[in-house]
C-alpha cells in the first residue's frame, strides 16, 4: 500500500541537495517503507545505519534519510518538508519516550505550526545559564531545570556544584527561538 502523499515525497526527496545524491540505490518510489504503528518506526530510527534515500512513512509523515549511513532524517507533513531531525541521537541521548513525544506533536500539528516550526508539545528555548566560579552557558532546553543539566553535562561541570547560585534565563530575545526540534 502506498500513501497518497509518496508522489508529493518523491518530488520533495529528489529536489533536497542531499537525498538526490542517492545512488546504491537510488531515491525512487521504492524507498519508501510504510510503518504500521509509531513502534515500528521508533525500532526502524533506532536500528540506524541507513542508506541515503531510505525512507519510511506513518500516516501523513514522512522521513527521508539525508546521510549516507547516517540519521539525519527529512521531516515532511503532507506536502511541506520542514525539519531535519536525529531520531536515532534523540533515543540514545534521550531516551525512547522523547522521540515518541516528538512523533505524537508532530502527528498532531498543524501544517502551519509544522512550517513554523512550533509543534512542539514542550517548546525548546534558548537559556542562558550562568554558574558561579564557572562561566555562562548558553543551551536549548525545554525547562530550566533541563537547561542547568545540560550546561552541567555539556561543559562537564561538576553537578550540583553551587547550583543553589546559579542563574537560569530563557534569552530568545538574544538567539532567536531556536524552533521546534533537536537537530
């Protein structure tokens, strides 16, 4: 069975300067695998090491791998390719559940607040964290209390060390929203 979208996917794949690369094998109708349940899809992210070109689809979604062996994955709703996303990053880092989140918000999103990149159930911002004794950090995270983990994990400073001190910001002002998934 194939979706009623995959002529509109095709067209979307070939015109992405990366997927049109696709040579063993190429991008053509037969890259497309339909995926019957988000578990499904979920353990196909998660096997990894897919060709360029490879895509799978879930209802109106549709993910087109843009790295050779790679995970990075076209995002299309519809008719409108508006994201690029690493499922497979997001399960390892993550966690399973937050790439299942991710899927549900973007079943569940307007095709504008696709293209607008606002889908997100818990919206990401940029935060400015700045921990004594250390410097200032600047993260995307979808809460404060994430954005103080991140700047710990990602800097490697030591957890906990005068948290108590530390300032936490949102500054989208500053960066500009940084939009509605992990990259």
């Amino acid at each position: 069975m194939t979706s009623p979208y995959q002529k509109i996917w095709l067209e979307l794949g070939r015109a992405n300067p990366w997927v049109s690369r696709a040579v063993d094998p190429p991008f053509a109708d037969t890259s497309f695998s339909q995926c019957e349940t988000l578990d499904e899809l979920l353990n196909r992210f998660e096997h990894g090491n897919w060709a360029l070109g490879s895509a799978f689809y879930l209802g109106d979604l549709c993910f087109i791998q843009q790295n050779d062996g790679g995970d990075e994955w076209l995002t299309i709703k519809q008719e409108i390719a508006f994201e690029s996303v690493s499922f497979g990053g997001i399960i390892r880092r993550d966690g399973r559940a937050k790439a299942q989140q991710l899927i549900e918000d973007l079943q569940q999103a307007s095709l504008a607040q696709c293209k607008s990149l606002t889908y997100r159930s818990n919206p990401l911002h940029h935060y400015t964290v700045t921990i004594p004794y250390y410097h200032r950090f600047t993260v995307v995270a979808s809460s404060e209390e994430e954005a103080l983990e991140k700047a710990h994990s990602e800097e490697g400073v030591i957890v906990g060390y005068e948290d108590d001190l530390a300032v936490v910001e949102i500054a989208d002002e500053v960066f500009g929203a940084p939009g509605g998934g992990e990259r």
